[in-house]
C-alpha cells in the first residue's frame, strides 16, 4: 500500500508542475506583429516590401525589377508580377499605393487584441465613384 501512496505523490507533482507551467504560459500574451499605413509600389524599398504579409525577398526583388522598367499605374498592376494573383492581391490591397510617402510600420500586438482597421490606401478611387 505504500507503493500506491509514492505513485499518488508522484501524479500530483506531475500536475501541480502542469498547472504552474500552464499558468505561467498564460501570463506572458501571445505577440504577433500589426501592420499600419501603405506602401508605395513605385518608390518603397526592398526591406519595406518584405514587410508585407506573403511578400518575402525574392517577391520584394520581383517588384523592384518591375518597377524599374514599368512603373506601377495602379495597384492592381501588381498582377502583371510572377507570383502575384488574384488572392494575394486582394490580401495585400489595402496596405498598397502607387503614389505618396510609403508610410508602412509593424507593431507587436497581444494575439487576443482586435486588429486596427486598415486605412483606405491612396491612388483608388471610392467603389460608386
């Protein structure tokens, strides 16, 4: 019966270092990175690119190149990009221009908070107008 009493002991200190690990995990919030303001494909950098969601340094480059020989008239010219369709587009739109400052910043946010809206991105026109 003695046995049965150390192997008792054993589970609870499997738990109460459970528990403590689980609450001590929950104290500390998830972070995940908030993306605020546009980019301008015709002026922004590679390191700026590289900021958006999808956009790694390969695509950064791709768009660069682009640019270089064809300036960007709107943003829905970024399809004429290799690897840039329909969906990442529209996934990326409302953090794109074609004109103005580049104004792109990332902040660390609790993963639980509710995201900023996005503001309407320069160089499109209202839908109706």
């Amino acid at each position: 019966m003695k046995h049965t009493g150390t192997k008792a002991m054993g589970w609870v200190a499997v738990v109460v270092l459970a528990l403590s690990a689980g609450s001590a995990l929950a104290g500390k919030p998830v972070m995940k990175k908030q993306l605020s303001g546009v980019v301008n494909l015709n002026t922004a950098s590679a390191q700026q690119l590289d900021l958006l969601p999808g956009i790694g340094e390969k695509a950064a480059k791709r768009i660069i190149e682009h640019r270089s020989k064809t300036p960007f008239a709107k943003v829905d010219d970024l399809k004429k990009v290799k690897g840039f369709g329909a969906k990442k587009l529209e996934k990326l739109k409302a953090f794109l221009t074609t004109s103005g400052p580049t104004t792109v910043a990332v902040k660390k946010v609790a993963a639980d908070a509710k995201p900023e809206p996005a503001p309407a991105a320069q160089g499109r026109r209202p839908p109706g107008r």
